[in-house]
C-alpha cells in the first residue's frame, strides 16, 4: 500500500502514538511493531525507528535490550557508511 519514504513517517507516528497509550502495558506488542518496522525500513530510513526503540526500551523495558538495540543500531549504521564509502569510491573510477 504504502511505500518508503512514505511510510516512515507513517511508522514513526503511529508506533510513537502506541507508546504514549500503552506504555509498558503492551511492551512486547511495542516490540513486535519495532522489528517489523525496522525489518521493512530500508538502510537509509532506519536510522530513527531505532532511536525509538531504544527509547522505549529505556523508559519501559531493561537497559540491556536498549544497549542491544544500540549495538544492532551502531553495526547497521557502520556497515552502511562503509558501503556508500564503496560505491563512491568505486564510481570514481
């Protein structure tokens, strides 16, 4: 229905909008709807539905699921600089 970059904000809304109402009340539906969203999201549009995620973590769950959330985050991020780093250098050529 919806594709990226839509259906980020789209994402970023409503998983923003289902925390403040259910807080820790529903944490492992939370959860469920952040891997899917994170799952869908391109590299590029990824960025902030795991800053959301670690917040939620944060506030509702245990630090150790923010800190794993953050390091999944951190290798994601590097692997995808490293790639751009790739294609430009290989499109200067």
């Amino acid at each position: 229905m919806f594709m990226y970059p839509h259906v980020k904000d789209i994402w970023v809304t409503y998983l923003t909008k289902f925390v403040k109402r259910y807080g820790n009340t529903k944490l492992e539906r939370a959860r469920e709807l952040f891997e899917h969203a994170i799952s869908m999201a391109p590299s590029d549009a990824v960025r902030t539905l795991y800053l959301h995620y670690a917040k939620l973590e944060e506030d509702y769950g245990l630090a150790k699921r923010a800190m794993k959330v953050y390091e999944e985050a951190t290798k994601k991020s590097w692997r995808e600089a490293w790639e751009r780093e790739i294609d430009l250098r290989l499109s200067v050529r």
